[in-house]
C-alpha cells in the first residue's frame, strides 16, 4: 500500500514540497570517516549505482516507546496483573504508531527527491519503505555509498560512513537502513574434525567424552520431559547459512534420545534467503541438530534470512538482520515461533547507537507479542583482542535488555565459565530493573573484580543471563562427525529447552513465556546450576571476569535444571 493511501485523506491533500535546502541538512550520524573493524574497502569494485537498486527503510520515532517498554516489562513479570497478556499484532502496532505529521514531513520529503509515488509503509516495523537507485539514495541522503568487505568472510555490501536528513526531519527520523550498520557475523565458532564411529558415538552418549544430547539430558535433567508435539521452536539463519536435512537424519538416529529419530525441521525463506537441502553449514547443522534433538516432537522451523550487495538490475536487500525482525513482526501471533534461538552477533562499538536501539526496541515488541528471544553472548570473554577502545567490549544482541543472552561453560563433572564466553556490561543500554537487584549484589559484593572496574561500564544492562556447556558438541557435517566449541553451541540448548517450558504452558491452556528475563531473575534464578568456578578473557586474553556465587557476568545464573524449572514455569 502506498504511503499516501495509507494516510488517506489527510495525505491525499498534502502539498508538493519544492525541496529542503542543501544548507538545512544534518548529518544523522558518522563513523567520521573510520571504516568499523573487521571491514575494508572493496578497490576497484565499480557499482552501477543508476541502475542497481535498494531497499531503503527509514524508521520514524515513536512517541510512546518508553511507555511500551513500560507495558512490555508488566507483560513479562509474573504477579502483575497484565502478565501473560500478549499484545495481538494489532494493538502492538497501534501502541507504537508514530506521529502522523512525521509520516507527512517525510512524504513530502520523498515527493521532493521524485520518489514519493515508490514509498509504502511498513506499520510492524513503523517505517517507511522506498526502494531507490544508488544514485537516488545517494542523493537522497547527501552521501556516497561504497562496497565494503568482511575480511573473516568475503562478504560484500554496499555501506556509506555517514549520512545527512533535513534538519525538519531530524526529530521525526530514528534511523535510516542500510547505510552506516555493516551486518551482524557468525559467531567465532572452534571446530574439530573427529571421524568418529557410530560406536564411538554410542560410547559418548553413556560417558559424555563428547557433548551429545544423552550427555545434555542427565547434566541439565530433561530426560523425563513429556513429549510434547504443539508450539513452535524457531532458529535464525544468516549470511548464507544453511541447515542440512540429510545430516540432521544422520545426527537423529545416531545421537537423539528422546525417542524423535524420525522428525526433521522446515525451512522457511526469509527476504531470499536459501533453503538448499542438499547444501549444510556447521553453524546452521549445529542449532538445527541440538534444538530438534532436544524438542521432542515440536515443530521446528530454520529461518534462512538472505541479505546481499545490490544487483544490477534487482531489487535486493543488504540488511538482513532488519529484514529479519520485520519478517517475524509482519506475522500474526499465532504464526509466531514461540522461542527464537539467535547465534549471530558482532562488538558492539561496531553497531551504530541508533541501530542497536532500533533493533532492541523491535526485539521487546517481539517480546510482547509472546516470543522468547535467546541470543549467543560471544565468543570473545569480556573484550575483543587487545581492548581497541581501551575497554571491555560488550556484544550485541546480547547487550540488548529485551533478549536472554547465554553464555558458555566448559566440563560434565564439575562446571566452569569458558574462557572464551561473551560477558560483561553493554555501553549503549542502562541495566534494565529486572536485573538491578542480582547486578547491585555482585557489584557491592564481589571482590575479584576491582582491577577491571576501570574498563566497564557499571551502569550498563549485564549480560549473560544464564549459560550452558559450549564445549565439544558433536556435530554431523557432510556426513562427519565434527566437534564444535562456542556459545553457539549453548544457546540453542537453552532456548530449546525454554521451548519444552512454552509447549507445556500452552498444553496447559497458559500462555508462553515471552520475554524471559523478569521471569528468571525475580523467579527462575533458583532452578539454575550456579556455576562459581573458572574465568573469562578481558584484554590480551588477560582476566576479564570470574565465576563466583551467585550472578555473575560470566555465566549469569549459570546452567538450567529443565526440572526445577517446569516447576516453577507450572507454578507462575
């Protein structure tokens, strides 16, 4: 629908605007000129930015957001009045509507650049869609578009350092996307090539030598779970992951033990993204083959979520992480996956201020409609390397506090926080109320972290949430046996075991979760493994922060007992 029908009769009536003058422009934000880390400049590769096209989306402010977050949190807190009660697509949608002359400024805006006719409104995400040349964009935005490459990949995309909006419009206008967000990454998985038998296999299962999920049943007490078939276990894909069917039957009948050796998963497209069966990867093998073994008979669906350059002549999407959100917030709840697994994820001095926001402020709408969002929290401790910016570096999604960030930890018999697991406080979101209690105890109390007081943020939302084994999972990849280390390989886990707890509620006639994080740390905390051992990596793979009792931002609350919390999921 075009954005003029959409205002109806107020828009049909609004005036062609001549133009805003070049000296009215402000810049909406910079990297002041630095390209972020991990990216170069593409020499020498030549766009026709005439013909090529892209997806514009420019995100509108909206005036009642803190108020929503407000209501999200209520939704999400056992013992309010309003908890459990999801918003419908609808009212969600209606809640965060923005101002309807910030709609008219930037149609007139559009109108002014000849694209006004090109724009349609997207009410799930409350943004604006225009799909541009280059050169239009360009022009658009007063900014030049350049191909950058993703050194750890070779993955292109057509990105800009910074970009400008009329200074009408700058209080009106959250975020433009794609422009100066480079695309999240896969998180640093560690794999190792084992060739095991199916004896040896069988073997692992009994003495948990390698992660399976035998070993997974007896460490976090889900073997007796019922066998539930309703719901909806959801697992994200990205930059051209995709899950292997064939190798998810090969990991069933070798490695399941909840009785599911039959059952696969469906792939869905997202924005072009590529459900190949005959083609696997070992992070999309990885969460399909742990979530689908774990889940009993639950449906489960893979979200192959594409993203690339813009092609000559084709319309095509180079931010796939937005799209994404979009996909799933177009949906109606009943459409909806109940949990969403997430193992992608980059530095969050990386991400743009403005785009993190953006993006948590549609995970928490995510979270009101009734979808559990588990994220990995890193694969890099407390900092990233050498600490380029003199401080810890927080990870995002996992920084974002309307998700639940899984950290990883190492050993069956005796638990520890992996060195290399994501922990810490972000720069970019204050601690969210739900965690002040658990956060203000460590901080006050605990005494090992005083040397690196001067490299976090004290005041920022802490993460991880909770944790699980992140180590030697067996994974079958083109019919071998690999060995995966990463938090990764623990989100899923959990989120897949949040999914036993929603399947059961719903069973019930309660409604899921949602957003988990009130509901762990004023409840769930006590059904959680406290893990007080082991440390992660701060700078130069010094000490960032140790595992002590209680909460702690290497493992959160630590490991899930599935036990103790259905219990306590029954019971709330």
């Amino acid at each position: 629908m075009l954005l003029l029908s959409l205002l109806g009769a107020l828009a049909a009536v609004i005036p062609r605007v001549d133009g805003f003058p070049a000296s009215q422009y402000t810049v909406v934000h910079s990297l002041e000129g630095a390209v972020p880390e991990g990216w170069t400049l593409k020499v020498g590769d030549e766009v026709d930015k005439t013909s090529a096209r892209m997806k514009l989306r420019i995100y509108l402010s909206q005036p009642r957001i803190s108020e929503f977050h407000e209501l999200a949190t209520k939704i999400a807190t056992p013992g309010h009045a309003l908890y459990g009660q999801h918003l419908s697509k609808e009212d969600a949608d209606a809640f965060l509507a923005p101002d309807a002359h910030s709609l008219e400024l930037v149609q007139d805006w559009l109108a002014s650049e000849n694209l006004g006719d090109r724009a349609e409104f997207d009410s799930a995400a409350d943004c604006v869609v225009v799909v541009a040349s280059v050169e239009e964009a360009e022009r658009l935005l007063k900014t030049e578009y350049s191909s950058f490459v993703d050194k750890q990949s070779g993955r292109a995309v057509l990105r800009t350092l910074q970009y400008s909006v009329p200074d009408i419009l700058a209080s009106h206008i959250d975020v433009i996307e794609p422009t100066t967000f480079f695309g999240m990454k896969r998180r640093g998985l560690t794999e190792n090539l084992w060739n095991l038998s199916p004896a040896d296999i069988e073997a692992a299962k009994r003495n948990c030598s390698y992660i399976t999920p035998a070993c997974l049943s007896k460490l976090y007490n889900y073997g007796r779970a019922e066998t539930y078939s309703n719901g909806l276990m959801g697992i994200a894909g990205f930059i051209n992951e995709s899950a292997s069917p064939s190798d998810l039957s090969v990991f069933m009948k070798r490695a399941s033990t909840q009785h599911n050796a039959d059952q696969s998963f469906t792939c869905v497209s997202v924005n072009g993204g590529r459900c190949t069966p005959d083609v696997g990867t070992v992070e999309a093998n990885l969460d399909v083959q742990y979530a689908r073994a774990i889940t009993r008979n639950i449906p489960n669906v893979f979200y192959s979520t594409g993203g690339a350059p813009p092609v000559i002549g084709n319309v095509t999407d180079n931010e796939p992480y937005l799209e994404f959100l979009h996909y799933f917030l177009a949906l109606r709840n009943e459409d909806l996956p109940n949990t969403l697994s997430i193992s992608y994820g980059d530095v969050e001095s990386s991400v743009p201020r403005r785009y993190a926001a953006k993006c948590c402020d549609l995970f928490a709408k995510l979270g009101a409609r009734g979808v559990s969002v588990l994220v990995a929290s890193g694969d890099s401790g407390a900092a990233e390397g050498d600490c380029p910016n003199g401080r810890f570096e927080a990870g995002f999604p996992a920084s974002c506090p309307w998700v639940t960030a899984v950290g990883g930890t190492v050993g069956v018999d005796a638990e520890k926080a992996w060195v290399g697991s994501g922990g810490g406080f972000s720069a970019l979101f204050p601690r969210p109320g739900y965690q002040s209690g658990a956060v203000n105890t460590w901080l006050k109390h605990d005494k090992t972290h005083a040397g690196q007081t001067p490299y976090f943020n004290a005041s920022g939302r802490a993460y991880p949430d909770v944790s699980a084994l992140a180590s030697t999972h067996l994974v079958i990849f083109k019919n071998k046996t690999l060995g995966v280390y990463g938090t990764s390989a623990s989100t899923p886990v959990v989120a897949a075991l949040v999914q036993l707890l929603n399947s059961d509620r719903m069973l019930r006639k309660k409604k899921p979760l949602g957003f988990l994080n009130p509901w762990i740390y004023y409840h769930a905390a006590s059904a959680m493994k406290d893990i007080s051992n082991g440390a992660i990596q701060g700078c130069n793979n010094g000490t960032g922060f140790r595992a002590v009792p209680g909460w702690d931002p290497t493992t959160g609350f630590g490991t899930p007992d599935f036990e103790k919390l259905l219990s306590i999921s029954r019971a709330t």
